[in-house]
C-alpha cells in the first residue's frame, strides 16, 4: 500500500532497530560507533535516541544488515507507537481484534468511532497485512507490544497462573459452570482462560461477566475475547463493563458460579467511607487500608449458592492486624476454604510470594454448616536452588502439589488446620506459619522475611514522613485546657471503671465464635488470651457485674507504672479492675484526640501520686487541650498514625528477628556465600 503523502514521520528506537533487524541492542550500538552512515538522531535524548524509521530501513538494506525477513507487525508497530499516548493506542489495537474476529457490533465496542483519520489508515493497513494470516497471532502479537511498552502502568495476570486458577475452581465446583465473573478484569487474561476451560462444545453456553476502571483495557478485553473464537463456539453472551466496581458494581443482580480476580493491591480511595453501609460487607466493614477485603467480600456477595471465588492477593492480607475480624468471619462462616502460598515469580510484583484464597459458598439446601478445617498449602519451594536468582517457577510442581492438596491427598507442604487453632488474636492465615517444616531456612524464606522487612519499612517510611513534616507551632498563645472530671460532669464524656472478673467462666486459649475479649492490665496489646461467652458477657452487663466497651471507646489502664491508652477498636471487651473506659460523646469529642492527650507523658506526671510502684493514675486529674471538635480530629488524625508508627516498629522489630534467625539458620548449614 503506498504511503499517504500527508503522512507525519515515523521515529523508532534503538531497541525497536534492533528488533526490526533480527539482532540485539548492542549490535546496533556498534553499528553507530562503527559506521559513519548510520542515520543521526532525529529526536529523542542523549541516552534514549530516536530515530527516522524510513532512513533506518534504507540503511539496513543497503548494509545487509537485515539477517531475517522483517515482520510486518515490527515494521507496523512504531506507527502504532507514534499514534499518540497510552489510550489511543490501546483503543487502536483494540479495534483491530474486533474488526479481525467479525464481531465488532457484537461486541459493543465504541472504539471504531474513536479513530481519527490517521489511524483508520493505519487499521486498514494493518488488516491487510493480517489477510491470510491468523488473526488470533496478529491480535496478540499486537497485544503484546502494547503490554511491554506499558509493563509500568499496566498489571496483568501470567497465563500460567491464569490455568492454576481455573484448575482450582473447576476441583473446588463439581457442578456445571454456566457464569464467571472478573470484577477487575483487565484485559481478559482470566476471562479467557474461563472460556477455553468451560466453553467447550456440549457445555451449557458459559455467560462471561467483567468490569474494569480502565476504558481501555475492557475494549482490549473484548477484543481478546471474541479473537480467541468465544463468539465462533457460541459464547456470545459476553458483558464487559467500564467503571468503579466497588462503587458501581455493573453486575448487581447477578449471581455466578465461578469468580476469577486479580484485584488492584494498597488502594486507599477505594470508597471506604462512602460504602460505610454498603450490604456486601456481611463479615465485617473493611479498614481504609484493607481494599483487598473489601474485594474478597464483594467476590463473595457476588457468588450463587455452591459458587467458587479465586483470587490472587498479596500475601499481607492474610496477617495484616487490621483484617483480622474479617478473616476470622471468614472462616467461622465456612466461606474460606483454603489459602495457597505461591512462590516469588508466579506474578507481579516478582519478588513477592502472592496467595490464592479460594472462597465458596454452601449449596443449596446444604445450610450454613461451619467447616472444622482451613487448608493450607505453601509452595514457596517450587521453585530450583539453581534458578533462585533468577526467580523461575517450576509451575509443574506447583500444579500437582496444589492439586493433591485440595484433592485431599497428602501432599508436602500442605496442611489441614482447624479452624479454631486459627481464631486467636492476630488470625493469621499465613501458611507458612502453620505447616510443619522439615529443614533450615532457605532462600525463599529469607526473600519472604526481606519482603516482610521491607513492608513495615516502605509503612514506616510513610508514617515518619508524614509525623516528620509536622513543624511544631512556636507561639505565646497560651492554650486552654478542661480536666476529665469536667468533661464528665458536661456529659462529654462516661468514665465506666473496670470490675472483678468471674473467674471460673474466664477461658483461655484460642478464641471460639461470639466470645468477647478479657482485658486485665497493661499492657493493652499483647496479654494472654481470655475469652468469655457471649451469653456471659451479655448477662453480666444486664446486671452490672461486667465493664463491657462499645466501639471506639477509650481504654486507660489506670496503673501508674504501666499507664497505658488505647482506643478500643475490637469491641468488645470485658475490662478488669486495673482498667477504665472512657465512652465519649462524639457530637462534641474524638476518641482519638482525647487518648492522644491523655497518654501525654506531661499528663501522667500531672495526674499520677508516685507515691509508690502500685499508685494508680487518678482520671479525672488528667487534662485536654480545649478544641473546637474540627481540630479535635485533625489532631486525632495525627495521633492515628503515630499508633501506626509505634506498631510498625514492633512490628519490623518482629520480622527483624525472624530474619535474623533465617540468616543464622543459613549461615550454619553453609548456604550463605563466602564474603
């Protein structure tokens, strides 16, 4: 086809030369230091030149230096690549996957009336030069280019992680599977791997259902759907939606069989305080900082009765402090099933071990009957010594060991754990944690604590930067202050002291459903384990025996060699004699500023005796800052994350010690390298 005369130039790069000419970059890197007459940069910088597409292809000719015929997609791509940005030319390829595969309208797709002038022609051309040709190839290939060009922005789901997947919701379903969801579908790696799996000839019509926010990557994904020939063995029942899921699920009504999700990771605008109320949250509202939750609980909502739910999460969510009450939900409602540790390289990001959770909800007529175990695999180690370093995955390996496991075969590196050893203070799910090991630490282990480390650093990092920029306010003005009795006497506040517990119904031990936490004394986190039942807990607050917290109350340990103050956000708990609760009002206070304040060092000097070890910090002595309720939560705010720093360093303390021990278990068995 000739070219059009008004045409703007084509520029390419060293990188797009050396794949246009079958060799490598350093090839053509000597080729201008060498030759004289290779084309100068017509664009681009000193370490990233680009260069004139058409004096490249001239000069390699006449040098011959083209050692293989040159494809035409390579010749194509740098005109998809000089269309513009990212979305243009997404929506390009898009279009060239629907007009291949015939099934553009059907599709629903709104790309073909994006196109400009220019890259009409180039789709035209682009066609042409697929006629003959597998369209599937060509779609892909194009696909691909556009992927690695956008590798930063983009997260996709590896194809052989997509298979494991498949594999293990089809052992996890043994009925029909007639609806799969991917509520953040990207461009259908997921989706497809659905349908070459249940859309086989003779199957009901498998109904495909996605959503994703980005525009772009649902027209790729309908595009790769109906190239892969869903459409041609009569699943044309495809919808894929743009838009927020959590905030617009495109799907409300539906309930599906199979679930498949790859969820965006450590949102923070992911409509925490907008979904407050929202009905998907059956197991509990999920923290701004527990996104992932909130996608495991909408994969849930979103099942039919026997419905089966994968997704791949980061290996955090199953320990983090924060979603502990979600996952222990979980695994009283029987809902989780099992969590799978996969080993660092099975998908993005590469150093880090992802977990598969898979969820299912009980059959009809099955009722809610609560499973007594939690299955556990750890297939960290599936991966040679040899390729280590250069994290490969022995997907093999992984396959049939995750297979014998959910098989219910005895398999290495798997586990059966009741659910009740699982429901304690910090329900981690973790496998690792839980499966037997038979040798020292290895390399997997010590990327996995480095991983952990460099967590509560990057968390750490945030914080302190955050607190860092806090300048303190040097001025004269002379702030006001109201003691706690005050504010007691005004109704701010309710002081309710902590009572003598019942000891012969106090249990320890691992938490059962509905009991309620036994609190004795500082400090606040970190006590032995007491419980009492629910029914218990209700009676002694009926009759006043019990000091029971509600939800965001204050707890102050009222000893003054182990002052302590915490705001209670596991309520609730069942106080002993050494503690108080502090039940604010919270038209006119925040809890969190006013346990800020009254942990102030300067404040238990002014309300302690010191009389002796055993004197006791008098409340209503303690005194708060007078603040309109607006600056009362800004400074809240700021308290909130000084908990979180304080925790994150006992938190990295933790891990630092375990990576410690890793390194001292390598070290002896001489599998560190020599200095």
């Amino acid at each position: 086809m000739s070219k059009s005369t008004g045409a703007p130039p084509v520029f390419v790069t060293l990188a797009e030369i050396a794949r246009i000419a079958g060799v490598g970059r350093a090839a053509v890197s000597n080729w201008r230091r060498r030759h004289e007459t290779f084309p100068s940069p017509v664009g681009g910088t000193d370490t990233s030149p680009q260069f004139s597409l058409s004096e490249v292809e001239e000069w390699l000719r006449r040098e011959s230096k083209l050692k293989t015929a040159v494809n035409p997609l390579d010749r194509l791509w740098p005109e998809y690549e000089a269309v513009g940005d990212r979305d243009a030319t997404g929506m390009l390829v898009a279009q060239v996957g629907l007009r291949l595969s015939g099934t553009e309208k059907a599709a629903g797709s709104s790309a073909g009336s994006e196109l400009d002038q220019r890259q009409a022609r180039l789709l035209e051309r682009t066609l042409q030069l697929a006629a003959g040709d597998d369209a599937r190839k060509t779609f892909h290939s194009l696909l691909d280019r556009w992927l690695r060009t956008h590798v930063r922005q983009i997260t996709t789901t590896p194809g052989r992680l997509a298979n494991l997947m498949v594999n293990v919701a089809s052992l996890s379903r043994q009925e029909p599977v007639r609806t799969v969801l991917d509520p953040a579908c990207g461009t259908g790696t997921l989706l497809s791997a659905a349908g070459r799996q249940w859309g086989d000839a003779g199957k009901p019509t498998l109904r495909i259902l996605g959503q994703d926010s980005d525009r772009v990557l649902v027209e790729l994904a309908k595009a790769r759907l109906t190239v892969d020939g869903f459409t041609e063995s009569g699943l044309s029942n495809i919808s894929l939606a743009g838009g927020d899921t959590l905030r617009a699920d495109a799907h409300p009504e539906t309930a599906v069989d199979v679930v498949l999700c790859s969820p965006p990771s450590n949102e923070r605008d992911w409509g925490h305080a907008e979904l407050a109320t929202d009905p998907r949250w059956v197991y509990g509202q999920p923290p701004r900082t527990e996104s992932e939750l909130a996608w495991v609980q909408h994969s849930v909502a979103a099942l039919a009765p026997g419905g089966v739910a994968v997704l791949v999460l980061p290996p955090a969510v199953a320990a983090r402090r924060a979603g502990r009450r979600i996952r222990a939900g979980l695994l009283r409602a029987g809902v989780l099933r099992a969590v799978i540790a996969l080993p660092p390289g099975a998908a993005p990001p590469y150093g880090v071990g992802l977990h598969l959770w898979i969820l299912r909800t009980e059959s009809a007529g099955q009722g809610g009957a609560e499973r007594a175990e939690l299955t556990l695999v750890d297939t960290t180690h599936a991966i040679p010594p040899a390729a280590a370093d250069k994290v490969g995955v022995n997907w093999s390996a992984v396959t049939a060991q995750v297979v014998d496991a959910l098989s219910g075969m005895s398999a290495r590196g798997s586990a059966s754990v009741p659910v009740v050893d699982l429901l304690d203070e910090q329900v981690d799910l973790t496998p690792a944690r839980h499966i037997p090991r038979t040798r020292a630490a290895t390399i997997v282990d010590l990327r996995r604590f480095w991983a952990r480390f460099d967590g509560h650093l990057s968390e750490l990092r945030d914080t302190a930067g955050s607190l860092s920029e806090l300048v303190p306010v040097d001025h004269d003005e002379t702030v006001p202050f109201i003691g706690v009795d005050e504010l007691e006497r005004a109704g701010a506040l309710e002081i309710r002291a902590g009572q003598g517990l019942p000891e012969a119904l106090v249990r320890r031990g691992e938490r059962q459903e509905d009991e309620a936490r036994v609190l004795t004394g500082a400090p606040l986190s970190g006590q032995e384990q007491l419980w009492l039942s629910a029914s218990d807990v209700s009676k002694g607050e009926q009759d006043g025996s019990l000091t029971v917290t509600a939800s965001q109350d204050v707890i102050v340990s009222v000893l003054a060699r182990a002052f302590d103050v915490r705001v209670d956000i596991d309520a609730p708990s069942v106080l002993g004699p050494q503690l108080s609760a502090l039940r604010v009002s919270p038209a006119v206070l925040d809890p969190w500023f006013l346990a800020g304040c009254l942990r102030a060092p300067a404040n238990v000097q002014r309300a302690g005796t010191h009389a002796s070890t055993t004197s006791r910090i008098d409340l209503r002595r303690l005194q708060v800052p007078r603040l309109s309720l607006e600056n009362q939560r800004r400074y809240g705010e700021i308290y909130r994350k000084i908990t979180v720093f304080e925790r994150e360093l006992q938190d990295m303390k933790k891990v630092g010690a375990e990576l410690s021990r890793s390194l001292g278990d390598l070290l002896v068995a001489g599998r560190l390298p020599r200095a």
